[in-house]
C-alpha cells in the first residue's frame, strides 16, 4: 500500500481526491450561506478549478521536466552518446526508469571502453603482422590497409579512399595478376633489380553492415621457403649421405671378398659378386643421376617455335584437351625444355583423379605480349598446407615421389624469364600458370 501511495499513480490519485473532497466540502457551504444550490455549484467550480489546474502543474512540473530529461538521454544514446546520467533521485516509477536509464547508460560505456580496448590491440596486431591486408568496399575503393600493405603498394603512404585497382597498377605485373585473378593461390612475383619473390593470395568476400566487402591478404613465402629450402638441402644432403653409405659399404665389402676368393683360386664366387656389384654400382648412378639432373639444368637454347607445331607434337606424347585457338604468331624459348615443363604438368593433372578428359592445356597471347599457359585438372586440388610448399625442392605428396616435378618446372620457367603460379579451381581442381616472355 504504501508503495501504491508513493507511485505516480498513487499520488495523482490522492490529488485528486483531495481536490474532489474540497471541492464537496466547499459546494456545501456554499449552498448552506446562498441557500441557492445551482449558484453554489457554479461559483465553487470557478474556485475549484482555478486551484486545480495550479495543483496539478506544479504537481506535474518535475514530472514533465524528468520525462524531457529522459527523452534528451534516449536520443544521446541512439547517437552514441553515452555520456549522459540523469540525476533524478524519486520515489516511483520515474525514479526506477532513471535508475535503469543510468545503468544501461553504464553497460553502454564499459561495453564500448571494452570494445575499443580490443579494436586497439587488434589494430596492433594486425599493423604489425607481415601480412598485408587491403579491405575494399563495392567500388573497389580502400577501406583499410595495413602497414604491410601500405608499404608492398603505396610507398608507405595511406591508401584509405584510393581505388585499389589503380594502386596495382604501378605495381610487377606478378603482383597484379595475383590481385586480380579470382582464386586464391601462389604467384611468383618479379620486381626490377630484386629477386622473385613467392606470394600466397587469399581473398575473402563477405557482407558488413549490408555492404559487400572485399579483404585480401598476400603473405610472402619467400624468406619461410628459403628456410625450408635450407632444411630440405641438409636432408637431402642426409639422404644421399646415407644412400652412398649404403651402397659403397657392400661394394667395398664385396671387393674385399672377390679378392680373398681370387686368393683362394675360387673363381666360381667371382661371377656373382661382380653382379651384385654391377647391380649397386647401377642403383647408385642412377640415384645420383636423379639428382644431378636438377642441379644441372642447362640455360635454355631459345629459338622461334611455332605454337601449332609445337601442341600437336606435346599431344601425341600426353593426352590433352585444347582449350582455346593456339597463338598463330611464334613465340622463342627452348621448345625441348617447355616441352619437358608441360608433360611434366598434364602427368600431374591425369595423376590428380580427375577425369581424363578434363585434363586440359590452354594457350593465349596476352596483351602486354606474354605467352599465358593453363594446365587444368578436375582433381581434388590442394591443400593450403600442400600449395605452399608445393614448389620446395623434393617436396612431394606421392610415394614413389622426388619432389623434384614442380620445383625443375619453375626453374625452366624462371630462367626464360618467365613465372609460375598454382591457384585452386574455383569448380574443384587445380590450375597451373605459366607466363612466357613474348618474342
């Protein structure tokens, strides 16, 4: 009861009732001094009313002044102002929406504090992460660049506002084709007077505040593949380390033992140990001769080859399916050398449990003049682990495999002048690209 009295429905309820009683009380006097009840009535409605439109404003004055209050503090929070506090320190119910106000009003700013505090530390995350990231709206317009990003693009400048497609546009075509083209993957990227570098390209798309948006992400694999380059060579240099040891150990042991058997005028034992030694010595030259072929590669003898020419000898070789007219003007490389790149890459593609048939090679001349050659397969594609480090030397996911395919490819490729990339079908499957410098 008491809480009914002190609520706002309580005390305009007492109010009125007060004014009602007073408003009897002074109806009867009035009657009894004018014995005239219809002029008693009238006049102590010209004094009652009067009263009580004074009461009930100066009753309803904070009232109204709280309820402006709490309408300015509603719209500063929908403008994201959460700085405002009431101080209204009632009673009722006007005093318990204060009340709920300010403490909504504190969540607010906690939440916001909070969340600022971690867009900070991720801001510094990723402004000091070797990646570089670009976030473009629609447009195609930079949204957010990265330290990174700022200097792989812009000089180190700021990028927000700039159109992204003309920033790559003074940057190495590898680095422009990696950018545009729609599949994430590893691009070889070469820069005036500086080594090639590899980049893994990512691109995500997705939807913020109803907007489409665009993120990539290049992350260079140079430095990490010249590391793992490193430890390959020191297992590789284990692994033939270990195969001469054992190969050389039966041979020596075998030497020995034909010796004490000439020695012991036992000629009959000669036959056998001269096989087996003709046999280790054989897997021996054949071992290292896997690997001197790689270490050897020649420089390419390059000379005009016509591309029709060139296609239907590489198809009688390996199956394909041509995709495309074939250039009609000669480019000049090293057609032995291409040739050995390419059946390289279709044996792969049929080896990648696809379709046969879906295994297929196209060439096109681009407009910078450079020679564009696809190899396609419908396989299962790679891995992200497996595509950074598909182009290591001996690196290989088969069995029976060298690991030295994909890595003699980009060699032969590079010493043309030219590059690689390997990028993950967007239907299923995997795409090789090779560029060839125009003749």
């Amino acid at each position: 009861m008491t809480r009914r009295m002190l609520s706002l429905e309580g005390r305009t309820l007492l109010l009125c009732s007060l004014l009602a009683l007073a408003g009897t009380l002074l109806g009867i006097l009035m009657a009894g001094y004018l014995r005239e009840p219809l002029l008693a009535v009238l006049l102590s409605a010209l004094i009652v009313l009067p009263v009580t439109m004074l009461a009930v404003r100066h009753v309803m004055a904070p009232v109204t002044r709280h309820l402006r209050a709490l309408v300015d503090g509603v719209s500063s929070l929908r403008d994201g102002d959460f700085s405002v506090s009431l101080a209204i320190t009632r009673h009722d119910e006007l005093g318990e929406l204060a009340d709920v106000y300010n403490s909504v009003g504190d969540i607010l700013r906690s939440e916001r504090q909070n969340l600022y505090q971690r867009e900070l530390l991720l801001d510094t995350v990723i402004q000091s992460s070797p990646q570089s990231l670009v976030l473009t709206d629609t447009s195609g317009h930079v949204l957010y660049a990265n330290t990174a990003a700022r200097k792989r693009f812009h000089r180190g400048r700021r990028m927000e506002g700039l159109v992204f497609q003309t920033l790559l546009q003074q940057s190495p075509p590898g680095l422009r084709e990696a950018a545009t083209a729609e599949r994430d993957g590893l691009y070889t990227v070469e820069a005036d007077g500086e080594e090639p570098e590899i980049v893994h390209v990512t691109r995500n798309q997705f939807t913020l505040n109803t907007r489409e948006h665009r993120l990539y992400q290049f992350r260079s694999l140079t430095r990490e593949l010249t590391r793992q380059e490193l430890q390959t060579w020191k297992k590789v240099i284990r692994v033939i380390s270990h195969e001469l040891n054992n190969s050389l150990a039966p041979i020596s042991s075998l030497a020995h033992s034909g010796r004490l058997a000439v020695q012991a005028q036992r000629h009959d034992l000669l036959d056998d140990i001269f096989v087996t030694i003709e046999e280790r010595s054989a897997r021996l030259k054949q071992f290292l001769e896997n690997y001197a072929r790689f270490a050897k590669l020649p420089q390419p003898r390059k000379v005009d080859v016509d591309w029709a020419a060139f296609l239907a000898r590489l198809g009688r070789t390996v199956p394909y399916r041509p995709v495309g007219e074939p250039p009609t003007q000669p480019s000049r490389f090293d057609a032995a050398q291409i040739e050995q790149v390419l059946i390289n890459l279709l044996k792969n593609a049929h080896e990648s449990g696809g379709p046969a048939d879906e295994v297929c090679l196209a060439v096109e001349t681009q407009a910078d003049g450079q020679v564009l050659l696809r190899v396609l397969d419908r396989g299962p594609g790679m891995s992200d682990s497996v595509l950074a480090s598909a182009l290591l030397p001996f690196y290989s996911t088969k069995p029976d495999g060298t690991g030295l395919g994909l890595t003699l490819c980009r060699e032969i490729v590079e010493a043309h002048g030219g590059r690689v990339a390997l990028a993950n079908r967007i239907d299923g499957g995997l795409e090789v690209r090779l560029w060839l410098p125009g003749s």
